[in-house]
C-alpha cells in the first residue's frame, strides 16, 4: 500500500558551536539562530535500518532536517529522533539490499572525499567510554585498520555495519560543529516496500540521535535545552536548540524519570515520562497505576519520541482504550469488526468510513495524563485512514494507537503525529518535558518562518 502524502515543516536551530572531537574538546558556545528546513517526509520501508527499539515500526513519514557533512560540505537529510542516540550516515561502501524487495538506497556520505573525515581508533575513550550507552557496544577491527566497528541488527533481519568516525557537520553559516557518528559502510534487508517509493530526494541519508546517551548529537554540543512543535499540513513548525527566547507559550512541566541501576527493558537515556492515567472524553480508564509504571525489569516506561510516527501503549492499557473507545463511538462510527486485520500489525481499532468522506467531528478525545502535564489527542490526529484499504463502498480508517505488545516492544512510545501542535520542550538542566497546546503556524509567523 502507498504511504501517506509527506507533510513539510519547516525548523529554527539555535546552534550550539563545538570543537572537534579529534581535539577533545566538548564545551559549547551560542551562536546566532539559523533557519533550516525540518520535513516530514516519506521514507521507504527498509531504506534505512531503524533502531532495535524501533523493531517493526514501519514509519511511513519522518521527521527529517538537511544539514552538510564534511570538507567540502556534503548535503545530507537526516531523520531527527529523540528516541535514538548515535547519529549515523550511510556512507560510501557496499550496500547489499535484496534486489527484488529493498529499494534503491539514497546517496551516501563519500567518507573519502572529507578532508575533515577521521575513523575512531580501538582502543581510544571515545570507542570504549562513549560507546556503553549503545545497544550493541562496538568492538574493534584488527590491526592494521585498529577502527572502532559498530553493528546494528533488527528484528526484520536488516542489518548494518561500519565504523565510529568524526567530521564536521556545518548547519548554515554557523561554525562547524564536530561531532562522532556512525559511518554506516554495509547495509542489507529484506524488508518489503512498495515499488513507488524509489525517489531518493525524498530518503534520508542518515539519523541525527537526539536523546540523552553520551554520543548523541544533544550531548556532544552541549545542549542543555530544546524544543518543536509541528505544525499540520503544508504550513511551518520549528524546532528550537537553546533558549527558546520568550517564544514559548506557558508550559506545564512533567519530570523525567530517572532510574540508577541498569534494568534489562528501561531504556536510561531515553525521555522517560510518568503517564499516570488516559481519558476518553470525559471517562478515566480503569487502568491499575501497576500497569503504568515500569516493573523491576525496566519494562512499561513511557518515552517522548519525535522517531515514531503513532503512538504505542502496552495490551492492558490498550485494550481498556479500545474498549472505551469502541463503546462512545458505537451509535454514530460503525467498527470495523474484522478480527484478521491490524493497520501496521499493531492497529487494529479500526473503522469504516464511505469512501470520499471523513470521520465525524465529534470523536472523544483521548488525554494521557502525566505527572504535572498531559496531552490531548483530539479531531483528525485521533483516526488514520489506511491507504488502499476498503470494505465495499467504505475506506478503513483505524486509530492512530497501537498496541505494543503486537510490535511487540515493553515500553509506551509517544510518537510525533500526536505532538502537531504542541510545543514540546526537553529541559535537561532542570530533568523535565514541557508541553502546551498552541497553533504552530503562529509560533513560526512569530519566529519569522512563514516563508
């Protein structure tokens, strides 16, 4: 089936100048504000490996920023995840993906043609230290390349090999910021696409890992504070590295959950919320504070993820939203009632709608509660129509929340098409997410992005 229409956006960066890793350095200094293009975009099924947490999730749009790599400056697009850490490029190499199911990859990073370019040696800090965060933590090449190797695998049976490096990445006229990514040299799936997403100018040629490990791009500048808020359609968003500069409207504050001991299922760097209740309309779901609350194996925390598209709840807390959902729309939302179909393997409250028209505008709205903050889910963020699918005379349209447990994965994600038009900001210094109704479109008129 054909994915969803890609939804630009546009971003404002607060550039935070670093030296290079090469020089040991990792102090940060403002520079002036830049603009850049932040998009929402179709990426091919099984173009890019996706992070182990991210299993199956097949990600029909990401959000995505152009930025340039290296000296000369190379032109990359890379997705922009807050759930992931090590940034990454596909770089010049050999690429194996099946021929009959993978599409064509996008054009990679010439690691060779960077005069700035350096692969991390074994051993060196950089590989061993920095790489603990790491799913997979890297190893090392034998002599004489010594390179310190990372790998990646997937629950897909994708997977992908390269080194950890260092190059500059220059965003605008701002000083090159130096930084250590993944140089991804060898990349093979099986992945199923459909055949129409072969366009390469709309791939990405990398990931930039926004979250809190040591080698993601937010620690490595130094920053201490972020923020988005996407806008919906063709009209722009931002997102905002530093101080937001009094654009920002007032925020109610959620802590971020902080656990010490390693947990096999808690993801420590992740943005970790408490949710602490959902709505229906008016009705609280009666789901047990348990059932919310990550157990002694780390599993059933709660991440903000700007790398997801929907978001995920886990089977109990999802089937008392099903069930809640199902009953309020029952008079006037006829269900789909087709027990062998899941949108995505994991959707499976679904709808039938007559072809040619929308849902009624008065669905209940969902809110996930928080600590401090909540978030409301409301009007055409809540159903998704299915691409290609029908029912006679009918489109299927499914919610936009899945079930976790059919990925499967043991955490609740909060993906970005739940975040339009909210401003969501990271405050690492003060170990909180603040979020706030507001329309984009006049944040970014404000911030001179209307363009």
């Amino acid at each position: 089936m054909p994915p969803p229409p890609a939804l630009p956006v546009c971003l404002l960066l607060l550039l935070l100048a670093v030296p290079r890793p090469a020089e040991a350095a990792e102090a940060a200094a403002v520079t002036r504000p830049l603009l850049f293009a932040l998009r929402a975009r179709q990426v091919p099924g099984g173009a890019l490996p996706r992070p182990p947490s991210k299993l199956r999730f097949h990600h029909n749009v990401s959000l995505t920023v152009s930025l340039a790599v290296g000296t000369p400056p190379q032109n990359v697009t890379m997705v922009l995840d807050t759930g992931s850490e090590l940034s990454w490029l596909l770089c010049n190499g050999t690429y194996a993906p099946s021929p009959t199911l993978a599409p064509p990859l996008p054009l990679a990073f010439n690691s060779s043609g960077s005069s700035s370019y350096g692969a991390v040696p074994c051993p060196s800090p950089a590989c061993e230290r920095r790489g603990r965060d790491l799913p997979v933590p890297p190893s090392c090449d034998m002599p004489p390349s010594n390179a310190c190797r990372v790998s990646l695998s997937y629950a897909d049976a994708s997977s992908a090999e390269g080194v950890l490096a260092a190059d500059t990445f220059l965003l605008g006229g701002a000083p090159p910021v130096g930084a250590y990514f993944g140089c991804i040299t060898s990349y093979s799936s099986t992945t199923a696409t459909n055949s129409n997403a072969t366009d390469t100018s709309e791939a990405a040629t990398g990931l930039l890992g926004m979250n809190r490990g040591t080698l993601s791009f937010v620690t490595q500048t130094g920053t201490r504070r972020f923020a988005y808020c996407i806008a919906p359609g063709e009209v722009p968003g931002v997102l905002l590295l530093g101080d937001d500069g009094g654009v920002a409207p007032p925020l109610n504050y959620t802590p971020l959950i902080e656990i010490s001991q390693p947990l096999p299922y808690f993801d420590r760097v992740a943005y970790s919320v408490q949710l602490e209740g959902i709505r229906v309309g008016f009705a609280l779901l009666p789901i047990p504070k348990s059932v919310l609350t990550p157990d002694h194996t780390g599993a059933g925390q709660t991440m903000v993820d700007s790398g997801t598209q929907f978001t995920f709840l886990l089977a109990d807390a999802y089937s008392a939203l099903k069930a809640e959902f199902l009953k309020q729309t029952k008079p006037w939302l006829p269900a789909l009632n087709d027990p062998n179909f899941a949108f995505q393997e994991a959707f499976d409250t679904c709808f039938r709608v007559p072809q040619g028209r929308t849902p009624p505008a008065r669905l209940p709205a969902v809110t996930l509660l928080f600590n401090g903050a909540h978030m409301t889910v409301a009007g055409d963020r809540l159903l998704y129509k299915v691409p290609g699918e029908r029912r006679g005379g009918d489109g299927v349209w499914c919610l936009t929340f899945g079930n976790a447990d059919m990925v499967p994965i043991t955490a609740y994600v909060i993906g970005h098409h739940h975040q339009l038009n909210v401003w969501v900001e990271y405050d690492l210094e003060r170990g909180r997410v603040g979020l706030a109704p507001i329309r984009c479109d006049v944040a970014s008129e404000r911030l001179g992005l209307m363009l």
